[in-house]
C-alpha cells in the first residue's frame, strides 16, 4: 500500500495525549517527591539511558521531562505511522 497524501501527524491531536501524560506524571512526581521508578518503567528501553545520565548529572526531572517525553512523541508519531497502513 501507498502513503496516503494526507499523511501528516501533527494535525492529529492525538498524538500529543501520550506525551502531555508523560510530562504531567514526571512533573507530579518531582513536586510531590516521589520515587522515579515508575517513570522510568514507562520510558523502557530509553530510560536505560537516561538512568545513566540522571545518575551521572542528576537533574532527572529535566532528563526525563524532556527525552522521556520526547520518547514518547516519537512513539506516538510512530503509532500513528502503523495506523495509517
């Protein structure tokens, strides 16, 4: 099957849900100084490297409020991709 030409993800809204969730729980728990575990579960397989680098730099509010959301834009990017098919 072809692409359609009418394959553009941004204009769907639902791309943003995951990512906004993901954004909401990291700030939720660094306010409300809660254990990371959690957050890290749901980045695998990319949280592996940012347990690394929030170990290594601290600050694991910016290195999973970030890439973890970024993760999860790119994946939902990605679910979006597969539907289209």
């Amino acid at each position: 099957m072809r692409r359609s030409p009418a394959f553009n993800p941004f204009n769907n809204p639902f791309i943003y849900v995951l990512p906004f969730l993901h954004l909401m729980g990291c700030i939720a728990t660094a306010v409300l100084d809660l254990a990371w575990m959690p957050v890290v579960m749901s980045d695998f397989p990319a949280s592996a490297l940012l347990m690394g680098l929030a170990w290594r730099f601290g600050y694991p509010l910016f290195w999973f409020g970030v890439f973890g959301t970024l993760w999860w834009y790119l994946l939902s990017i990605f679910f979006f991709w597969l539907w289209q098919y």
